[in-house]
C-alpha cells in the first residue's frame, strides 16, 4: 500500500467511550503496524457542567453526579474497560473538561509522543484512581511523571496551548463532530468518518474500502512473553486490551497477565469492573517513551 493509513480520534480525556476504545486502537495499532499512524484531537466534551446536557444518556441538571456515575458504570460493563467507582468523587465534581483537554495540548508542545503517553496517563487517572484532572497542579504532577518539563508546561497550560485547543475544536467544528469519540480514517486522498464507538471490524472494514482492497494486518502470537512485550511496549494494558489485540477470550488474556504477575513481571490493579496491569520498571526495562531505564 502506498499511502499511510491515518486515524484521527476525535476526544477528551474524560470521556468513557473513549476509555473504552482504546482496545481497538492498540488492536489496529498492532496489527497495521508501520501502516499506520494515529493522532488525536482535543474536542472538549463539557465547558460547563451547569449548562452541559446530553439527552441521548439522560445527563444534566441537578442529579448530575448520579447520572455521570450510572453512566461510566454502564458503558465500562458494556465496553470492558476498568472504572473505579469508589473512587470517582474527585472526578465527579469537575466542573469542566476543558483543563484536561488543554493540558494535552501543553504537553503536546513539547513532545508529541510523551503528549499521547500523557492522555493515556490522564485516562488512567480519572478511571482508575480518581483523581481530579481538572485541577491545574494535578494536571501539572502527571506532566512531570512523564518527565515533561513542569514548570514550562504551566506556562504553555495558560498560553499557547489555550489556542491549540482552539484550533482543535475548530478542526471538530468542520468534520461536523459533537460527540465523542469519532474517528477519520484517512488513505492518500480519501476519507470517511465514523462517528461514535466502533468495533475493530468496522475499522478494518473502511481500510480496505478506502485503500481498494485488503490491507495486510499481523496478529501476534498469544504467549506469555509475547504479552508481557506488549505491556512493556505501552506501559500498562487492561484485561479488554490483550483480549481485543491478541483476539482471545478476557478469561484467557487475564490467565496470562495473572501468571506474568506471580512472576514478578507485572503488577495488577484490581478495581470494581476489571482489572489494569502495569510494566514493573526493574532491571532491564527502558520506557520506549520517557527514554527512562531501570
């Protein structure tokens, strides 16, 4: 094929389908390999959530909190990704999802690849361990565990990454986006939107509609070293994601990720809906992303 395969996730990193799709994007990710290149663009799902109102899920007024938190629980049993809800109080309390979307944007500036590693690690903090990333030293504290620089990422937190923000949503406003996710797929001249939560099929399904034929994929081989590589590779990984990538049943992706942390490779995180392993950073591993060793 001549031309790479590009998809755009339209986003925000408190969004829960978009939590929830991060299986099929790691799924197309490794399957398509060097084809294929991913980037996201912030859309801002609440400015305010005293005037915010989603009537499709029944969200807005003054049970706002209730509704949000029956919402997240639903969408992790139907999509499979981790949702703490024991812990979700701090995150139920933002009153916009603008900062977060902005902090991307900041990091961004720096580094495009730490940035992408960052909305992973704000994903993880609103699902899995509550925290308020809405507040700007929250926001700051998971820059400089990505080793981004902290104190020029606040700077570009209330400059130049207000206006990348901006022009994301501009780039939202033309493809007609107002719910996320969504997604463009994109081959040479061609592409198509596909608006919502999507399986993997249809992804690959609008590929080869696209690129006029079938797309070669690979799908790595189910073994315990081959999955303890792709923890490392991305640095934590739910259940739901070496299932959809690997192409096998939970039951039997969580049996290999539970053997890898009895042996000490990887460490779990239990929570209400699941299950989130995290590469264990001992002697011999490097974070492809950080650049950070050991």
């Amino acid at each position: 094929m001549e031309s790479q395969i590009e998809i755009t996730e339209f986003t925000d990193p408190y969004c829960t389908w978009c939590w929830g799709s991060e299986p099929v994007l790691r799924h197309a990710l490794e399957a398509y390999g060097d084809q294929i290149s991913l980037r996201f663009v912030m859309g801002g799902l609440v400015e305010d959530r005293t005037t915010f109102y989603d009537p499709a899920n029944g969200i807005g007024g003054e049970q706002w909190e209730q509704q949000i938190a029956t919402h997240w629980l639903e969408a992790s049993r139907r999509h499979g990704m981790p949702v703490d809800m024991a812990r979700y109080e701090r995150v139920l309390g933002m009153p916009s999802t603008y900062p977060a979307n902005i902090a991307y944007e900041a990091a961004k500036l720096q580094d495009l690849n730490l940035a992408d590693r960052y909305l992973r690690r704000l994903r993880e903090a609103a699902a899995i361990e509550g925290l308020a990333i809405h507040e700007p030293e929250v926001l700051a504290d998971l820059a400089a565990e990505m080793r981004l620089d902290r104190e020029r990422f606040k700077r570009d937190f209330s400059g130049p990454a207000v206006d990348a923000f901006a022009a994301d949503r501009a780039i939202c406003a033309k493809y007609g986006v107002h719910g996320f996710p969504a997604f463009l797929v994109r081959i040479g001249e061609r592409e198509q939107l596909l608006p919502g939560y999507r399986g993997f099929a249809q992804f690959t399904g609008l590929i080869d509609l696209l690129a006029g034929g079938p797309v070669p994929r690979q799908r790595p081989a189910f073994r315990d070293e081959v999955v303890l590589g792709f923890v490392n590779k991305y640095g934590s990984a739910a259940t739901r994601e070496v299932a959809e990538v690997f192409e096998v049943a939970d039951d039997a992706a969580d049996e290999a990720l539970q053997r890898l942390t009895t042996a000490g490779l990887l460490e779990c995180v239990q929570v209400e809906t699941g299950r989130l392993y995290h590469a264990v950073r001992g002697e011999g591993f490097c974070d492809t992303a950080t650049g950070v060793c050991g």
